[in-house]
C-alpha cells in the first residue's frame, strides 16, 4: 500500500463549522447547510467589525449568491431561510 503524507508547505484545507444543535432542529439539510455558510459569512463580519450600534453583527449575503453558493435555486434559499427563521 502506498502513502500519500502531507507536505509541510501545503495548505490546510478550510472547513465551516457545523454546530451539534443543528442535528437536533427538524428542518432540511438544505436549511442546515444555509446556517453554516451564514454563521461563517457572520464570523467574517464580526472579524471586520460589521457591527451596529445595539453590538449586533451583521452580514450582507443576497439571495442570487447564496443559490450559486450551495447550489441550489432562489426559491430552495428562500425556503430554507424561512425553516432558520421558524426555529430560531
């Protein structure tokens, strides 16, 4: 069998966290994937202090780039947004 070792000088590879609680919440996988991707668009904003002036993070993420994002049409996204929003 051969090896393949990971070289010092490659890059690590960049994941989204996905949060246990979300196993838990019955809605699609769709909806579940949605949360990473906003929690991590979420993360960068806090990162560049995209904060408001009640110490609310926010994010600006349309639609059109989130379908293309995870692959999937406008009303699938709008679907999903709605399963977040319903549990939230």
């Amino acid at each position: 069998m051969k090896y393949e070792y990971m070289k010092e000088s490659e890059q690590m590879l960049q994941y989204f966290q996905f949060p246990k609680f979300l196993l838990k919440l019955r809605i699609s996988q769709t909806a579940k994937f949605l949360y990473m991707i906003l929690y991590d668009r979420a993360r960068i904003s806090r990162k560049n202090s995209w904060i408001d002036k009640y110490g609310n993070v926010y994010l600006i993420f349309p639609i059109d780039e989130l379908s293309v994002q995870i692959d999937k049409c406008k009303s699938s996204v709008k679907t999903a947004l709605k399963e977040l929003f319903s549990v939230s």
